[in-house]
C-alpha cells in the first residue's frame, strides 16, 4: 500500500502543482499552450516512438488484449447510441458524453503505469494507444458531426495528421522492418520521453476549469461514475473471461479508468459541442480520479 501511494501521490503532486502554477500567473499565461503543443508534437511523439521500436509484437497476450479493448469500445459506443436515441441528445451532447466516455488522459496513464509496472507496463500501454487513439478520435469527431453534414476526407486527413497516431505507426512499422535505434538517437529519444510525462501532467493541472463545475449536476456526476467505475468494472470482468494475466489486466482496467483528456475540450470547440460540459466532466474526472485511481490499483494488485 505504501510502495503504492509513494509511486502515485508525485503524479498527482504534479496535476496539483501545475493548477498551482497557472493559477499565480507562473511563469506566464502564455507559457501553457506552448508547453502543450511542444508536449504533443515532440515530446510525447517520441515517447510512443520510442517505446513502440522495440516492443515484443510478439507478445501472446497482445491479441487478448486488442480483443479486450474491442469489445470494452464496442459494448460502450452501442450503449451510448442507444441512449442518444433513447434520451434525444443533440450531436453537441452526445460528442461531448461520448469524448468523456471514451476519451482518456494518456499523460496520466503512461506516468501511472511507468510507475507502477516499469517499463514493461510503458510498452504495453504504448501498444494500447496505437490501437485505440485512432479509433477514439473517430468515434469522437463521428459523434460531434453526427446532425450534420462533415467533410469526411478532411477529417481523415486530420486523424493522419495527428502526431500520436503518427508516432505509433512510425513506431510499429520500424520495429516490423528491424530498426534498431543507435549513434546517440536512441539516447536522443530516452531524454526527449524523460521531459513529456512531467511536463504533460503540470498542463494538465494548468488545463483545469474549476469555475466550469457550477450547474449541470447530475451530467457530471453521471459521467464520472460511468468513466470511473462502471467502465472499469466492465473492463475487468472482461479481462477475467479472457483469462489475462494480473498485469495485462490491470493496465487494461487502469487504461480505461483514466479521466478524459484535456484534448476533449479543444475537439468539442473546433466541432461546436458543448465546451462548458466537457470542460467541466474533464476537471471533475480529474480530481475525483487522484481518490480512484490509487484505490482501484490497490484492490487490482491485491
């Protein structure tokens, strides 16, 4: 219990501490959006590069656990459907109760699960992203575009643009051809991936909107049981029909009970959603998640 607290409360320490920051003015206001876009276009990139180059694709439990992720996505996007149909959601809503679903804080789960599980834990999570970012960020533009009519082409285009998808195919393809990293790029990569994970969870302490909590009650606490709990708990009895082992397991379980990401909050602008709500469930999912997450680490690894 120990071991687990003192290799989680940094992380939270770090979300904390980046709210902290922004919130005195430190070092500037301006500061934010650059370290973000220097974290999503460099740093994290590198990161999954990294990580994915020498991956063991080979891994038995791999095709179990792109299984489990199929069916936990599949079984959440149909619930969600019906409830749109059933309760009459507009597309600004249904997008926005659709991102808090599926949607997760990668910077937290990768920094929870380096230090937790090591590097052997990163891998597979790295693995894990390349599978469902692509997947997530379509159903999250389908679901904000669904009352009207998008530009499909442009919105592939988009999703090939996006610097993690990227990262993850480079990074799948160079281990599928035999690249060995060597001359110093692999040192180069270690010490770009090392600046990510702490920079990315001071913004995402910087993205929180408290201010944003006010009204829309039961919407938020709705969201926040479903992605915390509901979702997870469905993740593990899925993991234990399949038969994963403990640590596959729980970073499955771990994987989708991450809050959503600050990114939720940039796509549900560009594809006029609901930003108030989304902005509010992503700070709310944030903060309850520093009291989950540890709890439900500890009940896993029991």
């Amino acid at each position: 219990m120990m071991h687990l607290l003192a290799s989680l409360w940094p992380l939270f320490a770090l979300i904390l501490g980046g709210y902290g920051l922004r919130r005195v003015g430190f070092p500037n206001m301006e500061f934010w959006p650059g370290a973000e876009r220097l974290n999503y276009f460099v740093l994290f990139p590198a990161l999954l590069f990294s990580s994915l180059v020498a991956a063991p694709l080979n891994d038995p439990a791999l095709a179990q656990m792109a299984l489990c992720v199929g069916l936990v996505v599949g079984v959440v996007w149909v619930a969600l459907v019906l409830l749109r149909h059933r309760i009459g959601w507009p597309a600004a809503r249904f997008g926005v109760f659709v991102q808090a679903t599926l949607r997760f804080n990668t910077y937290i789960g990768l920094a929870a699960v380096g230090a937790v599980f090591g590097t052997d834990g990163l891998t597979l999570v790295a693995l894990l992203l390349a599978i469902t970012v692509p997947v997530v960020n379509i159903l999250s533009v389908h679901a904000l575009t669904a009352n009207g009519t998008v530009n499909r082409m442009a919105q592939l285009t988009n999703l090939l643009k996006n610097p993690l998808i990227l990262a993850c195919l480079f990074g799948v393809l160079a281990n599928l051809i035999g690249v060995r990293l060597g001359g110093g790029v692999d040192n180069l990569l270690a010490l770009l991936a090392a600046a990510s994970l702490p920079l990315g969870l001071l913004c995402v302490g910087a993205a929180l909107q408290p201010q944003d909590l006010r009204g829309e009650t039961r919407a938020l606490l709705a969201s926040c049981v479903v992605r915390l709990a509901i979702v997870p708990a469905s993740t593990w009895v899925i993991t234990q029909l399949l038969g994963l082992p403990q640590m596959e397991s729980a970073i499955l379980v771990l994987f989708f009970a991450l809050p959503c990401a600050p990114t939720a909050y940039v796509l549900a602008r560009q594809y006029a959603g609901d930003a108030h709500l989304m902005a509010g469930i992503i700070t709310l999912q944030t903060l309850l998640a520093m009291l989950t997450l540890p709890v439900l680490l500890l009940l896993l690894l029991l």
